[in-house]
C-alpha cells in the first residue's frame, strides 16, 4: 500500500491534521477517522445521495471523494449545523413536517437543501426538485420533504 | 367523536431531532474495540455442485482471523417456519443461485477480507439451472432440492360455493392473465449486524432487523445454542419494508465468527448484495377468471397462480396463502376458486416485501375489474361498491370483517378526485384511474403466534417509562404508542422514556411487519397503561383515604373529585410507592390475538384469523405523451380505512411513503434477471423514483373506528401500496387505450401498445 498523505481540512468549523492513505473516501474519513457518524453510506456508489457533505459550498457525494482530493477544504457535515441545542431553522423544518422517518437519507437531504438555500433563498418548485434529484428517500415519498424545504424557506425569512 | 387530548394529534417523530442532529445511532455506526470485519463468498453460478473448498492459500493471508465453510457450521436448514425450512446458512454440497452463502471470512478490515475472497477456491460441477417457473414444474426440469418433485414448494387450492355453479349464474365471463416483477426493498441502510461472544459463549448483536425476539429465536435454532445466552438489540433502523424480518445467513455467520475468533465481527452489505442476495417481492403469474351479472354482481371469481420463489422458502408459503386471502376476501363473492403454486427456480428468492403477496393479487384483481365495467358499460367505482365489502360481514371464505371502510374510501376518493367531472369531460391522453384493497391491520395468529407485549412503570418521581419489544423502524411506532400512554396517564407523550426492541429487556413482540404494530402492540400498551392507572388510583385512594371511584386523575395529580384540594401530584404516588410502601408501580400488558376461530382452515386459508382487517381505495390521473409512451402522473388520491389515526401526521407518511413506493413498481421497478443473474444490481440502473417524478398524494383518512383495536386504530403500513399499481395501469387505459397486463407500465410497453393501436 502506498504511503499515507498529509492533508489539512476544516471540518464543522474545526480544524484537523491528518494522515491518509491515498485511496481513503472522504466518507470514510468523516465516518470512521473521525467518528462523525452522522454521515451515512447508503451504496457507495454515488447513487443514493445518503453520503452527501458540504464542501467549499458545494454538495458532493463523499462516497466519490477521496480524502487527499479535499486537502484545504471547508467541510460541512450533518454534525455541524445545529448550535448545541438550538436546531438550524432546516432542521426544524424537516422535524416539523413529518419529513423523517428512518432517518437514513436524512443527512444528505438536510445538506443538500442547506446547499440549495444557500444559492437560492426562496426557490420554485423545479428549482427544489432538480436540487434533491440526487437524494434517494424509500419511506417518505418525498411529499413531506417538499413541505419541509417550503417550510424552512419560511423560517429562515 | 370522542375527545382525546393527546391521541389524534399531529406530534412530529420522537426520534427526528437525533436524526436531523445526525446523533441517531445506526449498526453501521457503532465501532467496538478490536472489531474485525466479515465479508462472505457467494456463489457465481446459479446451480452447481461444490466438489471443493479449498481456503489453504486464504488462511495465511495476513490479517484474516477466521475463515468458516459448511464444514464449520451447523447443517440445520431454516426458514420463517421449521415446516419449510430449506435453507443453510453456509452451502454444503449445492449452491442454487448467484449469491448463495459459500464461506464467510473474517479480518482486521474490510479490504483484507475481500482479498481473501479472492483467494479461496471453489471446484464446482456446473448444473443445468432453470429460471422461469413454468419451465420449472415441466417434468425433467432441473430439480433444486432433492426431495422437492417438480420444484414445487407449496400448493395452495380453495373452493367456496360451487365455481361451476356460479359461471353458470354468470351473464358475462372475462377472463385474461396477469403478471407482476421482482421489486427490490431499497430501503436506505443495507443489512448491517455486529455480534460478540464472551468466553463464557453469550452472545450478544446489534442488528438492523425488524424483529429481534424472532431472530434470537430463529438464530437459536439454526445455530443449536440456547436462546437465553442470545441478547439481541436493534439500534436505529435505515428501513426495512419486509426485507429485515427473516434471518439472513450473514447474521448467524457472525455470531459464528465472533465465536471462532473471540472478538467483536460487523457485517455490513453492500449495495449489491443487498439487490442480489437479499430478498425481493415474489415474482406472479395470475390467471384469472370473472364472472359477473349484467348488473355487475360478481358471482364466481377464479384464479390460478404461480408465484416464482426464487431458491428458498423464506416467507413464500405464507405469501402464497396471504395471495390467496387477499384475493378471495375482497368483494363480496359466492363462489371462489383458488390454486396456488409457489414454484422453486435458480434466482435469488422472494421474501416479505411490503403488502405480503397483496400488491401482485390487487393488480391483477383490480385490473380485471377495469375490464369487466368496460365490458358492462358501468363506472368503475360503482362496479366496486356494488360488490364491496360491509362491516360485520363474514365473506365466502369464512373471514369474519368487524369495521369496513371500503365504500367511504371509494366515495371519498371519487369526490376528491373529482373523478366524475373528470370522466365526463376527458381531456386527450389523460385518465383517471381507480384500484380498491384489503388488507390485515393488525397482522394475524394464523401460525399461532401474534404478540406483543409491554411494560409501563412510575418512576420514584411521578414520570413514566414504557418498555415494548416493538420497534421504531422510521414508520413512527415509538411516537404512537407513547401517545397512546400518554392519553391514558394524561401526561405529554416526549415525558415518557422508552426501551425498546431488546431481548434481553423487554417482553417479545413478533416484530414490525403486517401492519400489526399499531393494533398488537398498541392493544398490549393501553392494556399496560389502563393496569397502571388503576394501581395509580388505588395506591390515591389509600394514602387520600377515599374511595376509589371518587377519584380522578388529571394534570400529573390525582384527586377527589368536586374537592380539587384533597389531591397527590404523581410524585408524591411515585415516591411512596419507592420508598414508603417498597412496592413500586408496574404493569404489563400482552396481546397475542385474536382467537382463533374454529372455521380456519391451515391449508385453504379459509377463516383467515386477523383481528382486523383494512381497506382503501386508490385514484390516479395520468398523462400519457403520445409520441414516447412515458406516463406521467399528474395526481393521486388515497383513501385508506385506517379505523382511527393515532398520529394523521405519522399516518399521511405511510401513505403518501407507500404510494410512491407503488408508483416505483407500477411504473418503473424491476429487479431484472439473466440467466439467474440480476442485470441491474444499483440505483442507477434499478429505477427507483425521486423528488421529480413523484405526484402530490392526497390521502384520505377515514376513521371507522374498529371495536376492538387500541383507541379503534387498525394498521396502515403496508396497506398503502398495495392498490396503487392497477390504479395507474387503469388510468393509462383509460388516457390511451393501452391496456398493461404485465408490470411494470414502462414507457416502451406504453409506446408499443399505442403503435399497435396505429
């Protein structure tokens, strides 16, 4: 196996120094280097959108993306939006909607539409749609993750 | 309508602010200390004999800790049932599909235990394999299991009234065939299980499953050791739909490593194992027969079914006889006649898959149904209510029906819908299409097994925690239960803490599956929570010194009523009955139902034993684009006769989940094989719908209130996709003429069926 890579990236606003193999995923680091679960692999793939961070402002499938592919970055994971107690107005929404159920695409959902409202603080209906293309949901049928990003919309007014 | 404080709210999921924080804890999160990792070797071919297993070069590989083969474990087939077993957890002679279990290996990571996959070798004798059930059962066929002739696992026949008689009777007989594919769970989180093994051999798992005190059983058998050294424990589960209740290999696999190695084993699926080892919605082939009175009465209905099985049993022969239940117990119908094969072949194999055989007999069912109102000129909804089911009704089949919502669903939806403007001014390639269904809400005793049971207790400081073998698997049953506490201990339902799905901790519950949670486990909480009330008040009663039926309990106190100052907080009852009367407050309750009823046949499925039973209806408008065939779906209505919804919130999150899970399967979804190999084993290629291509869905909750179920509640999980698929292949008929038989209504069959129309 090839020698490990020093790379340095901001993680959830905080900064790390670390060693890795070359061929580690970005999603594997976030998971199992360090410990922050909350980042979920549903295929590995690319397919699914569970995987789904935030990196420099942008969404990315972490399952795609090797770690010494992100060296410098800013990195946002699920872990990183809530202020201790206090739910980001996301969150909120998509408590308050019914817009979980098991929960497994949950993260990836919350990220890509923390990304898209970022970009776009009061979106269509096409614009909301086109952005969670890439989230797979097997329990909600998506009608009540529709209303939770109208709903955030609202609370971040 | 009763006046409920708590039930019949709209209450947000108790766990969703873990899970939007990303703190819930999934299997595949927990890491334990030393753990190694197992990966298994699966079978390439789909028929062969294994001359050999040759693991010498894989051992010495460095980092591998155990490697086992049939060799190594116990040779005891499983099965949901001991009557159908056929399944070893390890391949020892005979592999019968492209993925069954050859050996498990286990290492210091993931990437070494893959490499030593590689390295093991497998000499095989290659067998003819067959792939298509009616080949199958063709004599000189290749036979998977030895003792199995013809490859037929289970017959299933049924006649009620006399078929003869009634086709006699009939002014109008149609009859035609119908088919339906595999459809894959796709629930997010894969199968993922760790286990321990002390020295001492207790054995301990975290799993995603939906039924922990079956599995610890089912894992005891397989494995001959002694269910009480097994502890198993469900965290969070990623969904599930039907496909985490049976025992899967790599479960037992990894107690057996732990075991072997002494240190904590993970094994966690892949995506593609998921799709091609995993099991899927059986595969059917449905003859059937209708005849009908120019009135639209059905007078004799008949069919004749194949379902594929796939390699193994699994949960097939109950699907067959719930095919047959669900057939035969819809509409009201004299005479009925129903023969059922479950037929083995060379691919991966059918299990429970939400709806249980129900969707595959509700589409060829319903379609046939659009045919016959076509053919006597009648709506299609009133074709339905003229044969629908009524309450308190025991049906041809010896089925006894306590609530029945079928015609308010059919009417409700038909106003939602506006189906009647819509019918009478039809706009070019659009239609509106309708499907009815039954269904259990509330599973069934029919093996003799339906249980629930759950424990509520006052803590020392007046608040409460209830314990259920019942699990949360993201439908919502954590919030609902509470709620049902929570309005009998007049408490907020977030106050009270929760054990759940543990063996170790909790009474068993048969799992979350048939749609029973609400109704079993629901009967056992209020049954728990109605005992403890009691012991609240007399414990009052004593230390107030009043009699007991002047008292009242409100607001955490209890108190004489008309004297609001003779009163004790819930704190003070907790307390004295900690400290002062050393007799804590506890009471259990534990549901295993209903009766058995004298008239239920085993082996027809006649007197189908469920203590409820739930219907709905389905509406779909589509627009069909006439120069490609692709179907759009422009609105969708389900009405679903729920008897009372605990949570609307949680309950329009089944449905609309179920609907769009049906949408998948009408139109897109379909777990394809070639030569037994599964072609599209990802979600690339295994279309499952996104946010774009889904309608809105408006449900319709109509509340019969059932008389014997937990606040008048009946299951909804299942239910919801069941109906779903003939409403949009009636509607696509109705858009353009194009008449699907076989499912799904992709866009080519569409196309084809308009360009063979010219």
């Amino acid at each position: 196996m090839e020698s490990k890579h020093r790379i340095q990236i901001t993680v959830n606003e905080e900064e790390h120094d670390l060693l890795v193999h070359p061929n580690r995923t970005l999603l594997d680091l976030l998971r199992y280097d360090l410990g922050l679960t909350g980042t979920k692999e549903g295929c590995d793939e690319g397919d699914c959108g569970a995987c789904t961070v935030i990196v420099n402002g942008k969404v990315m499938t972490s399952c795609l993306v090797l770690a010494v592919e992100v060296d410098g970055a800013a990195i946002t994971t699920i872990e990183g939006l809530h202020q201790g107690d206090e739910l980001h107005p996301i969150q909120q929404a998509f408590v308050d909607s019914g817009a979980v159920q098991c929960g497994f695409c949950t993260p990836g959902m919350i990220l890509t539409t923390k990304a898209l409202l970022d970009e776009i603080s009061d979106p269509s209906e096409d614009e909301i749609k086109h952005y969670l293309e890439g989230n797979l949901c097997r329990c909600t049928g998506y009608t009540k993750i529709l209303d939770a990003v109208n709903n955030a919309v609202q609370l971040l007014k | 309508m009763a006046n409920f404080s708590i039930v019949g709210k709209r209450i947000p999921h108790r766990d969703a602010v873990e899970k939007v924080k990303g703190s819930a804890i999934f299997t595949s999160d927990i890491k334990l200390s030393g753990m190694l990792h197992g990966k298994i070797l699966r079978s390439p071919v789909p028929h062969a004999k294994i001359r050999n297993i040759d693991i010498s070069k894989a051992v010495k590989l460095k980092g591998v800790k155990a490697i086992l083969t049939s060799k190594d474990v116990p040779l005891i087939k499983y099965s949901i049932s001991p009557t159908w077993a056929d399944k070893l957890i390890l391949a020892d002679t005979k592999v019968r599909y492209i993925g069954d279990e050859i050996a498990a290996v286990a290492a210091v990571d993931e990437e070494i235990a893959e490499e030593a996959l590689e390295l093991i070798e497998v000499d095989w004798e290659e067998l003819p394999a067959v792939f298509d059930p009616l080949e199958a059962v063709q004599p000189g066929a290749p036979r998977l299991h030895d003792e199995v002739e013809n490859n037929i696992s289970k017959t299933m026949s049924m006649e009620c009234g006399s078929i003869e008689e009634g086709f006699a009777e009939a002014d109008v007989i149609l009859e035609d065939t119908f088919q339906t594919q595999a459809q894959s769970h796709c629930s997010l989180e894969t199968h993922c299980c760790i286990a321990t093994c002390s020295p001492t051999d207790d054995v301990k798992m975290w799993v995603s499953t939906q039924a922990p005190h079956p599995l610890r059983q089912r894992l005891a058998a397989t494995l001959n050791i002694d269910a009480a050294k097994i502890h198993v424990s469900a965290p969070f589960i990623g969904g599930a739909f039907g496909n985490k209740i049976d025992l899967e290999p790599a479960q037992a696999l990894c107690v057996l490593l732990a075991k072997k190695t002494g240190k904590p084993v993970k094994i966690e699926h892949s995506r593609k194992e998921q799709f091609i080892a995993t099991r899927m919605r059986h595969p059917t082939r449905c003859k059937l027969k209708f005849g009908v009175k120019r009135d639209g009465t059905i007078v004799a209905k008949q069919a004749e079914v194949v379902l594929d099985n796939g390699a193994y049993n699994s949960h097939g022969p109950a699907v067959l006889a719930y095919h047959n239940v669900m057939f035969s117990t819809l509409y009201r119908v004299k005479n009925i006649k129903y023969d059922g094969r479950l037929v083995y072949t060379n691919k991966n194999w059918g299990g429970a898959c939400r709806g249980y055989g129900d969707p595959q007999a509700s589409f060829a069912q319903e379609v046939m149904l659009d045919m016959i109102a076509e053919e006597l000129k009648m709506d299609p909804i009133d074709l339905r209510l003229k044969n629908a089911n009524i309450p308190n009704e025991v049906t041809a089949n010896a089925v006894q029906i306590t609530s029945c919502g079928l015609k308010e669903c059919l009417t409700q939806a038909r106003d939602k819908s506006e189906w009647t403007t819509k019918k009478a001014h039809k706009q070019k390639y659009r239609g509106i299409g309708v499907a009815a269904m039954i269904y259990t809400g509330g599973g069934s005793i029919g093996s003799g097994f339906n249980y629930s049971g759950a424990t509520l207790q006052m803590n020392a400081d007046g608040t409460f925690h209830l314990l259920m073998g019942a699990l949360d698997i993201g439908q919502g049953s954590n919030t609902v239960l509470t709620q049902m506490a929570a309005e009998i201990m007049g408490v907020d339902p977030e106050s009270i803490s929760l054990t759940t799905a543990d063996t170790d901790t909790t009474f068993p519950c048969m799992g979350t599956f048939g749609s029973r949670v609400t109704f079993c486990a629901g009967s056992a909480v209020t049954e728990a929570a109605h005992g403890l009330k009691k012991q609240i008040l007399e414990t009052g009663a004593e230390m107030l010194e009043a009699n007991i039926d002047d008292l009242e309990m409100k607001e955490k106190k209890v108190f004489v009523k008309g004297s609001p100052d003779r009163s004790l907080s819930y704190a003070e009852i907790g307390a004295a009955s900690f400290y002062k009367k050393k007799k804590p407050l506890v009471a259990h309750g534990y549901y295993n139902g209903p009766e058995v009823p004298p008239e239920f046949n085993p082996v027809t499925y006649e007197g189908y034993p469920s203590p409820a039973l739930v219907f709905g209806t389905h509406l779909a408008e589509v627009e069909v684009d006439p120069a490609t065939g692709k179907v759009e779906v422009l609105n969708f209505v389900a009405a679903h006769d729920l008897g009372r919804a605990i949570n609307p919130l949680l309950v329009e999150g089944q449905i609309e989940g179920g609907a769009v899970q049906g949408i998948g399967w009408a139109l897109m979804e379909n777990l394809q094989f070639e030569n037994g190999e599964v072609v599209n084993p990802n979600f690339h290629d295994y279309k499952m719908l996104t946010i774009k291509d889904v309608p809105k869905i408006s449900s319709l909750l109509v509340e019969t209130v059932d008389p014997n179920g937990p606040f008048g509640a009946k299951g909804i999980g299942e239910c919801a996709m069941v109906p779903t698929a003939p409403a949009i292949v009636n509607a696509i008929y109705d858009a353009v003429g194009v008449r699907i038989k076989d499912l799904p209504a992709t866009t080519e069959k569409v196309f084809q069926g308009l360009k063979t129309q010219g």
